[in-house]
C-alpha cells in the first residue's frame, strides 16, 4: 500500500486552537430554530382544535334551545286563551266547581281491524 493510498491528518500541537467548523454549527442552529418555531406552534393548533370542537357542542346546544324556545312559545300562547286554565285542569284530571266526575267501566273494546 502507497502513502497517497490514505490521509494521515498532521498531529496538532499542544496549546494550538482547535478549528471551528461554521458550516456544522449553523445546520446545527438551522435546525434548533426549526424546532423552536414547531413548539411554538403547538399551542396555537392545540387551542383552535378545541375551540373547532367546543363550537360544534355549542351549536348542538344553540338547535336543542330553539327547539326548546318554539315549544314554549306556541305554551304560552296556548295559555293566552281564557279557557285555557280550565283545559287544563281537566288534563290533569281536576274537576271545576259545579261539574261532576264520573268513571266508566266494562265497556266493549272495538274489534281490531287488520
């Protein structure tokens, strides 16, 4: 084997300085700055997700109280009418002064029609 078959690195001498290599550490900083800016952006993207999820919840919420609104509107409507207290009161299975109860038993069932 020749001596141009490979490189034999000289020996430094005692109390020289050893040599930076620039192009090594800035790849080094290049990516330590990358992940710099990714961690920032892992709370931001955090917060919209929840947000994103939270606003479907609420407009589940927002349909359930609309509905909610419209059946108790169309009640207090019904409750404007000035029959509507005695109706009532007669679902609930009160009778009113002057009237009488009365309960009926043994009646025919109808016959089922197919």
């Amino acid at each position: 084997m020749s001596a141009r078959a490979y490189r034999v690195s000289p020996r430094r001498q005692a109390g020289r300085r050893t040599r930076i290599h620039w192009d090594r550490l800035g790849r080094i900083a290049l990516v330590l700055v990358f992940f710099a800016i990714l961690f920032s952006y892992i709370s931001p993207a955090t917060n919209f997700f929840d947000a994103w999820r939270g606003s479907h919840s609420t407009d589940a919420q927002l349909q359930a109280l609309q509905q909610e609104h419209k059946r108790l509107a169309a009640k207090a409507a019904s409750l404007k009418d000035p029959n509507a207290e005695a109706e009532e009161a007669r679902r609930m299975g009160m009778v009113l002064e002057g009237e009488g109860s009365f309960v009926v038993k043994d009646l025919p069932r109808a016959p089922h029609s197919h």
